[in-house]
C-alpha cells in the first residue's frame, strides 16, 4: 500500500472527445503542488497535463490556463499554459 503522504502524479487524461467541455481561466495562482502536478485559482483546482512543461510557476504568479473537462464534473485538465509574473500577495 503506498504511503498516503507522498504525493501521486494523476493518471494522465485521455484526448478530449468531441463533447468535452472546453474552458480558459485566468488568475493569481494561489497555490501550486508540482508533484502532483495541481494548482489552484481561487476555489478552482486544475490539474496539469503530465505532457505540459512547466517552468517558474509559483503562488502569486498570474496565469492564463486552457483545456478541457475530463468527464461531467471531473477534473479540469490544463493543456496550455501562460505564465505572467509573479505578484505580491493582497492584504
């Protein structure tokens, strides 16, 4: 049995059927979990595809992020990615 502590990489998302649900969010990212490969944008936590690399993300940068939904009401998986600059926490 694994140990829970250790932080699992999600299983990465098959190709979005012709359905899928398509989304773009930008924002402060408030928290970023590069093993598991999460992040999150206010009360939205979106998982970043495993074949995406990822340079300087950090809490507080701004980002805009595309992609799709894995199934109705599952994961957000993160194809694309822009950075911007980090920025200083708000008060």
């Amino acid at each position: 049995m694994p140990d829970e502590s250790v932080p699992m990489i999600p299983g990465e998302a098959t190709a979005p059927g012709p359905e899928a649900r398509q989304f773009t969010i930008a924002g402060r990212v408030d928290a970023w979990e590069p093993q598991a490969r999460r992040l999150r944008i206010g009360a939205r936590t979106l998982w970043v595809a495993a074949t995406l690399r990822i340079f300087g993300l950090e809490a507080g940068s701004t980002i805009v992020a595309s992609g799709h939904e894995e199934d109705a009401g599952a994961r957000w998986i993160v194809t694309q990615l822009t950075l911007g600059s980090p920025t200083a926490p708000g008060p």
